[in-house]
C-alpha cells in the first residue's frame, strides 16, 4: 500500500472511526484501525458490537491494507505538520509515514484478521435530518440504563409508526421520551439500539439539515450519512411496555424557568456532594413559589424560586442528579413539572407541543 | 461576626488564599479559611509551611472570627449569584450565608486554634515588579528539584547582588537561571525559596508592572502586595555552588527557532511514551541542519530542521522531557543551544543578553 493524503482529512477520518476502536482489547487487532487503499482511503474501526467505516479521498499510488494501532497512529497524525500526509507499507507490515520532514517507521499488523462489518440490506429505510437524530439522542441518552442485569434498558428503543418516530431510554427510575415527526411515513416497527453506539454516533453526526438513513436488518442498524457508515449490533429483547407509567393527569401543574432551577438544584448538589450518604433535595411547591432544601451532615441549603403553580401544595423528594439531568435535557427556557402526589413520579414536558417527555421518580424522604 | 460584601470581591479572595490551604491535613483547621471581620475583612490560608493572608473591602456589622472549611466555602460562594453575600456566625460557629434567594447553613470551626502567620520584621527589603518575579519564577520553576534526599534542592535559590538578581533551580540533572535588574542597589544574600511557595505566588501575581515586596528575614520571607500577603517558611543549608558546572565555553553553537523543535520533540515523545522503557532522544547535528531521532519497541521516529551551526559536528543524547520543559521556558522565538562533548552539558541561552541559562545532563545511548 502506498497512499497519500492531506494530513486534516486523514485526522478527521481517524477521529471518526477511532470511537468504535477498544482503547483495551483482549485482540491486538482489534486495538487498530483498518487502512485499505483501491479507488480512495477507507479507515475501518470496530469492536464487534459497533464498526464504523469512512471514506477518504486520497491519491493511492499502490493498492493494499495494513491495521496501525489506533491511539499511536491517532496521535502520531495529529501532531504532524499541517501537509501531506505520504503512508507506505513495507515488508511484515512496517508502515513508513511521512509528512514534511518527519518520518515516522511503526509496526503495523497483517490487515487478514480484522473482522468484516456486518453485511445489512438496505430494505428497510429511514431517512431523517442529522440535527433531528442527534437532538433526539442528546435528550434521552442521559437516561440508557447501566445494569448489566436488565441489558435491554442499556439500550434506547427507536419506535416508528407512520410519519411519527420516538427515541426513549428508561432506567428504572427514570424515563426519557423524545418525539420527531419524519418527511415520509414508516412500517410501525421498533428496535433497541446500544447506548454506546448512539453516544458515539451523536458525536460524529452534525447540527445541520444534511439526511441521514438507518437500515434496519433484524440484527443489525447501518447509519449512512456523508462518508461514514456505522453498523451497530442491536440489543434483542422486549423494551419495557413504558406507555402505561407515564401519568396522563396531574394534581399540579408548575411551569419553571428551567436555567435557575438547574443553578439552584448545583448549589444543593454541593452539601450533599460533600456528605458520605446520599441525600434527597426536597422540592416543596407552593402558591407561586418553588422552595429547594437540602440537609446533610454538611449543612443545610435553601433556595426558592418563582414559578407559575396550578393546583395544591406538595412536598416531594428527588435524587437530585436525575432532575439535574432531566432539566439539562430540555434544552428550552421553560418547562411544565407536573405532579400527583409525593410518591407518584413528576413529569417534565414543554410548554407547547409533546417533542419531550421526562419522568423521574421520587425519593422517600 | 456579620458582614456583607460583594460576591466576586468574595471569590477572588478566597481563589488566593485557598492556595495555601492543603485540601488534606491531620488538623480539620488547616482545611479551612480564617475570616476575621474588624475594619474589613481578612482571609487567611496557611499549611504553617506557607500562609496567604487578603484584605477584601466589606460592609462589617459585627466584629468576629470563624473558620470555614476551604472547599465547601470556595464552591458555595463560586456557585452563588453575582450579588451581595450575606455572612453571619450563630451559636456554636454555625454559620449563615445569604445571597439572593439562597441561604446556606454550614458548621464552622472555632478560630482560636487558627495558627497566626509567622511576623517578619520589614528590615531587609527587596522591591521588584510582579511581572518581573512571575516571569523568573516560570523560567526556573520546571528545574526545581523533587527529591525529599536533597531537601534544599526543592526550592529555588534567590541571589542579590548589587542591582542583579538570580533566580536559580537545580534538580541533579538540569539546571535553570534567570538574571534580573532591579532599580536599587542591594546588599549581597541569598534565600532558598520552596518549590510549592513559588508555584503558587506565581499563579496570584500577574503580568502587569505593579510593585511587590519582598520583606527577608532569617527564616521566612514576606511577600507584599496589593492587597495580599504571602508568609512562606525558607529551606534552610547551603544552595548547591552550581557556578564551576555551566560551562564558560563551547566547541558547537546552533541558533534554533524554539517553536519547530518542541513540536519535532514533542513528536517523538509519542514513540517514548507508548513504550515501557525510557528511550532518550538522539540529537545529531550537522552543517546547518538538527537531526532528532528516537528509536523504541514502538518504532522510529525522525525529524529534520534547519539551523545555523557553528563548529564541528555532534551526536548526543537527551531525556525529551527536560529538553523539551527547558525549550518551552525560554519564551522567546529563536536561542542558542552549545555543546561540547556527547558527554558534557548542553547550555540553551538567549540570542542576545544573558537574562536566562538552561543546562542539560546529557544521556548515553
């Protein structure tokens, strides 16, 4: 093999492909990246459960593939001049990068063994902007599930039906619902897709209007979008039946300015950050008013907050993390918190429209 | 005590004061912060090696004393509002503190056992600009010794002179110096100044052309300055005679521009660090031209730069690190490296005056 290609393309290409590279891995291989020259570059990175491709223009003198090590590689490219990258393969793999008047000489591995993305039929496709699946992400991510035991949670479960598509992540003690509306209507169908691979997937896509389509295969999702293609495993299982448990009346209504409650909640979060036990703040409603406190072996912190209020007073206890990430969620000046009783979960949800849905149970206090 | 004062008044004291408070000591009272509310009100922070006391403007209602743990403090008051800080010590040290609609309770600790700063008498005092002593300090800090074996070592020797001083740190393998003029004429002493003092004085004076005081007594030295002082404990023996070990002449000089080969060092860094041995870097120098080279288990690296070379070749070798901290202190464009033999110093000094002197153990290879 032996290529060459501007050193920011090049750097783009393995910042991209490296978030599906195993920093540890029990393979060697799997520790590296895939270089494979024909018509242009292809850079592979995978982890069995999720492989991203990417392709890359680049002036190929000589066909062939090598696998580098992904983070000497990575930082290698990153810390050469701003020029053209020149990458040749030598004999039992040894891979001569130049650039400028640098050289480096680092041992590559027999490209053989890298494993194969996963094949998917483009049959069944979605097609959605790139900024709408990744607020989609951003919004329930925060709420995927990390217990090994209830695998299927640490996943989000992608429903479609019509024109309707909805992301939504429960871990047992929360929920995160997130709505969109697509150009074109659907097959009713839903699939549960690893927390990891939309985390990365969120950090690759951009805030802007370009399309991006999903085929599904009944194991498999393969996102395509610009020059990458992702393939993730999905998670196989039932998603829990979560319709039923997101409340459909409320006793009280409050609509809170959402950045001075996520202030007010941070400075709670600073006496019960410095305790040993895990304290709930208390949230305590008013007429018109929002009162936050927090007692731990610390100290005690007080704050209250105006807030339009529709309905009777309530006092109920949260762990304060689950609102902090809820409400950082939303993503909006105001919200809705709606609540029954200080047992039954609070609800947060825009002023207009249903685009989002946060449900957080309480804590005994 | 019950004061009020303005929150960023506030926090700024405290970010100068919580230098000198360790975050961990065996006396709950030394992971706090003294205030002392009389005319004004005093922030004091010591770990009895080093004291920082602060004098902020506040509006004092009553007299008094409480010290509050450093950390706690420093966040509440961080993740205030930009408003009026309310502070007021109840029964017990339990202490108040109200800003906007927030009120925090927190238990505070009797000062009667807050150690006092040691005095210095004000007989032998040196006046010098803060940017003058900041930029000597960053020029020689990185060469302070670490060794508990060689306590003297860990700090940096303070020289007077007439008009000149020196700063000067030596660790057994580099050495760094930095001349300075001052205004007035001073009798001839020297003080060895700890490490950490100078670290953390550096981060509190700021570039500007202000005057600081050093007030130098037998054991401490004071530093006055704009509404602070800084009470630090000397290390006490004889600084090592390092004058005989920078060599007085060379038989290689090369003119180097300084930013290329820190980034062609910091390249091959890569190749050290990711191996489990300590490789050194191999400086060759031929006509006109710096060859830098690193072979490990990883690979090969190499890099060429141009440079004007007076006198007859050379190959030797470096640990990259104390290269490449030596390099980055100079903070200037271009510098003079001279060498002598692959085993003697290698001496980096400005291209024109004398105001700083590196030197470097070389390492076989």
């Amino acid at each position: 093999m032996k290529i060459s290609c501007d050193k920011n393309v090049l750097l783009e290409g393995i910042n991209i492909v490296q978030k599906a590279v195993s920093p540890k891995s029990t393979m060697p291989i799997l520790e590296g990246i895939l270089l494979e020259a024909s018509d242009n570059l292809k850079l592979v990175g995978s982890d069995l459960d999720l492989g991203i491709e990417c392709y890359l223009s680049a002036f190929v003198e000589e066909e062939g593939a090598v696998v580098l090590n992904a983070r000497i590689f990575g930082e290698i490219v990153r810390r050469l001049p701003d020029d053209v990258v020149y990458i040749e393969v030598l004999e039992n793999y040894n891979t001569n990068i130049k650039c400028g008047n640098t050289e480096f000489n680092i041992m590559g591995i027999n490209p053989i063994e890298f494993p194969e993305l996963p094949k998917v039929q483009k049959e069944n496709t979605i097609i959605i902007t790139q900024d709408k699946l990744r607020s989609m992400i951003r919004q329930t991510i925060f709420a995927v599930g990390t217990k090994e035991s209830k695998i299927i949670l640490t996943g989000s479960c992608l429903e479609l039906d019509g024109n309707e598509i909805n992301m939504v992540s429960v871990d047992g003690y929360r929920l995160a619902l997130r709505k969109e509306i697509l150009d074109s209507v659907y097959e009713k169908q839903s699939i549960v897709i690893p927390g990891k691979t939309l985390n990365e997937l969120a950090k690759i896509i951009k805030e802007e209007e370009k399309k991006i389509s999903l085929h599904i295969s009944p194991k498999h999702v393969l996102f395509e979008f610009d020059e990458c293609r992702i393939v993730s495993r999905l998670l196989e299982g039932e998603f829990l039946n979560y319709k039923h448990i997101i409340p459909k009346e409320y006793q009280l209504r409050v609509k809170v300015k959402v950045k001075p409650m996520i202030e007010a909640i941070e400075r709670c979060a600073l006496i019960i950050l410095s305790d040993t036990q895990k304290h709930p703040i208390i949230i305590s409603i008013g007429t018109d008013v929002i009162n936050i406190s927090c007692r731990t072996q610390t100290g005690t912190v007080y704050d209250s907050l105006d807030a339009e209020t529709y309905g009777s007073d309530l006092q109920i206890g949260f762990n304060y993390k689950y609102l902090l990430e809820a409400l950082k969620a939303c993503e909006c000046e105001e919200v809705y918190m709606e609540f029954n009783t200080s047992l039954s979960p609070c609800v947060i949800k825009p002023i207009e429209g249903d685009s989002f849905t946060h449900l957080i149970l309480p804590v005994r206090f």
